[in-house]
C-alpha cells in the first residue's frame, strides 16, 4: 500500500474500531485463550465485553478463562442491534469463511482471525487490537518483532528465505549494536506481542546469553511471548539453557530430521535438553517451503501499479527490525544482508524520527512507494507462490 495521507491513513478504520465495546470470541481453544490473556496482559480486557462462543453444548456447559461460553446463537440473535460495537474473534481452525459469510448476512462487518497466516488482512493482534489500541489508548503495539543476531547457520538449505547459500562472510550482531536498536524500540513501542531471535541459527552466536539477559533485565515485562527459533541441529550449553530460563524464552524447533541427517542426530538430544530444564518447545514441523527464486524472477516490466498489487498479495506484515529501522519486507532485509540487493531509505522507516502513526501505518502495510525494490526480483507468498521440499542440503553458490 502506498502512502498518500502519512499520519492519517488508518483514521477511517480507527474511529471504526474505536467504537467496539462488545468482543465476541468463536472457539474455545487455544487461539481463543492466548488472545484473552494478551488482552488481560495489557490491561485492556476490561475496556470490552467480552464473551466467549462455541457451538459444543459440553464446552458451553463449562466456564473457559473464568467466564460462561454461550452458544453462537446467542450473538446471531442480537447481531443487527449496535453492530457498530460488536467486533468477532475466530479461534478455530477450520470453516472461518462459512462462519465470516453467516456472520456478513447478519449485518456485522468486524470479523477477524486469530489464526497467523500468510495473505490475511483480519489478523485480531494486527489489523484489530494494534490500531484499536492507537486510537482508543495511545499505545503502539508490535504485533510481530523479529530480530537476526546472526548470519551463520550451519546449514545450507535449498530456497533459503534468509539467503544462507548466498553468504561468503558470515557476521554476528555485536551486544553493542543490539543494546543500541533495542533501546530504540522501547523508546517507541509500548508493547510487543511477540519477540523471537533469529538468524542463521542463533545458538552459534556466543553471546546470545548476554542478549538474552538484556531483554530479561530491561524489557521483559513488556513483551508478551518471547522465543528463539533454532534448526534442531545443536544441543545448546548450559549458560543458553539459565539465560532462556531466566528470561522465560520459549523455543521454536524446526524440525527437519527428514532431510537433514544432522537434524536427525541430534534432535532427541536437543528436545530432551530443553525439557530437562523446563523450557517451552513447540516443535516445527513442515514437508516444504516458499522458493523466491530471486535467481529467475524479474518483474523489472511490472507497472507501478502491478507492482504495489504484488506486494500487497504477499505478506504485509513480516518485518525485520535492525540498526533503529523497521524494514518493510524481512526478506528484503536478509537478501541485502547476503549482498543480493542494495538498500534504499524506502524500504524501511527510521523508529526514533517517526512518530508512532506512522510506525503503526508503516506495519500495517504502507510504504513510500507501496512495495519494497526486492519486489521485482522475488515471486513472494501471493498468487504465484512455488513450494518446495524443505532443508534440501546443497553447495554455496558463491
């Protein structure tokens, strides 16, 4: 999406939102329950009603986070009263769009997921609760925070998103460097949903202790779920075990044990090292992955408006943070980091310059120019998406 009203382009929506006072979350499970608890985190469950929906008369005849679950009906039936203060929240997995159109007939527009997914637009954290927040409170929340502390992996997979084969020299974040762009999110985001390291594989980087007493220390409690992504490959030391620990990261295990022999090895180790001590894993698990490739994509012939529209297909909202900025497509950012692309002062927004509309317009989708240069060279997540297999070991390719 590309700017025209910088500072007021969410203003439609947000007076919208601004007048929700009825929250109607569909499903008791999981999704259902994380949402609640970031909201009761925030100090803002409150500011809603709040009621909890599901179809099973066992679910409905039970209290779920300490309040009654009324059948959908229950909504449907007072669905076209003060629709403007109704906004519905779907925590299950399957039939959202049945449930969406049903819900459209009964005259009620503000339906969101809970669901992450590539190619939303109606994520409930995004595109309802970080705008809400905005205009109802002041509060800039990051929905998706992600941080690379280093280029090294160990591995090198075919259709790398963070362009591993493409890397001849391999760097690591200095503490400096991450104290610096650290202090400088805080200074502007009052919260953040999540925040996860990332890299390369960030268990080699030999001072991920350090960073994660940092945010431990400093910034903890104002960050909501904190996780580390790591291959499965490397059965982490015990001063990473007291940091993770003592900063309550959690990890994310790709587990790719099917086509990496070292991921097979060692990946019972490294799931019983983190059980033993009492670290949250979620573990990974995916037959195959988006290839870009940026090697035979060029869209070099594609309009301005072509191209804005192939941004938009993809996804709005994966960000890199790094060195202060917020970079408008992650990938973008690691392709640059491998020396694919040049950067150019479009594809990111400065943090400590610009003012919170316009870091919450910005993670909303919107740039200067409506997409990002690596958009000619990258097939993205839209409509011309390419799979396949995932972690297939190959040669660098420089």
């Amino acid at each position: 999406m590309k700017w025209t009203n910088k500072g007021h382009e969410l203003d439609d929506l947000g007076e919208v939102y601004s007048q929700v006072e009825n929250l109607y979350i569909w499903g008791v499970s999981e999704l259902a329950k994380k949402c609640y608890e970031f909201l009761l985190y925030l100090n803002l469950a409150d500011k809603f009603n709040i009621v909890f929906l599901d179809k099973s008369t066992k679910k409905q005849s039970e209290l779920f986070c300490g309040k009654t679950v009324l059948p959908p009906q229950a909504l449907l039936e007072s669905a076209r009263q003060n629709v403007k203060n109704k906004a519905i929240v779907l925590a299950f997995p399957n039939g959202q769009d049945e449930v969406r159109e049903l819900l459209n007939r009964h005259g009620i527009v503000n339906v969101f997921s809970a669901l992450q997914q590539h190619n939303r637009n109606d994520n409930f954290i995004q595109n309802f609760l970080c705008i809400w927040a905005m205009y109802k409170h002041g509060i800039l929340i990051s929905h998706w925070t992600s941080y690379c502390l280093t280029t090294r992996c160990n591995l090198n997979c075919k259709g790398c998103l963070n362009f591993t084969p493409y890397i001849n020299n391999p760097w690591d974040e200095t503490f400096d460097e991450f104290k610096q762009h650290i202090d400088i999110v805080f200074s502007k985001f009052d919260y953040l949903y999540s925040l996860h390291f990332t890299g390369g594989e960030p268990l080699l980087h030999k001072n991920l202790p350090r960073f994660l007493n940092y945010i431990s220390e400093n910034y903890r409690e104002r960050v909501f779920e904190f996780f580390l992504i790591t291959n499965g490959s490397i059965v982490p030391c015990l001063s990473v075990m007291e940091a993770l620990k003592q900063a309550k990261c959690s990890v994310w295990l790709d587990d790719y044990s099917q086509n990496v022999s070292l991921c097979a090895s060692n990946i019972e180790l490294v799931k019983r090292a983190f059980g033993d001590a009492d670290i949250p894993v979620t573990i990974i698990r995916v037959d195959s992955w988006y290839d870009f490739e940026i090697d035979a994509t060029n869209n070099s012939s594609m309009s301005e408006e072509e191209i804005i529209n192939h941004k938009d297909q993809c996804n709005r909202f994966l960000h890199d943070f790094y060195d202060g900025k917020i970079y408008g497509c992650c990938y973008h950012k690691f392709a640059q980091k491998a020396g694919i692309i040049a950067e150019t002062d479009n594809d990111y927004i400065d943090i400590a310059s610009s003012s919170k509309m316009e870091i919450l317009e910005f993670r909303q989708g919107f740039t200067n120019k409506g997409y990002v240069d690596f958009c000619r060279r990258c097939r993205g997540f839209g409509n011309n998406t390419k799979s396949i297999p995932c972690a297939i070991q190959i040669p660098k390719y420089r």
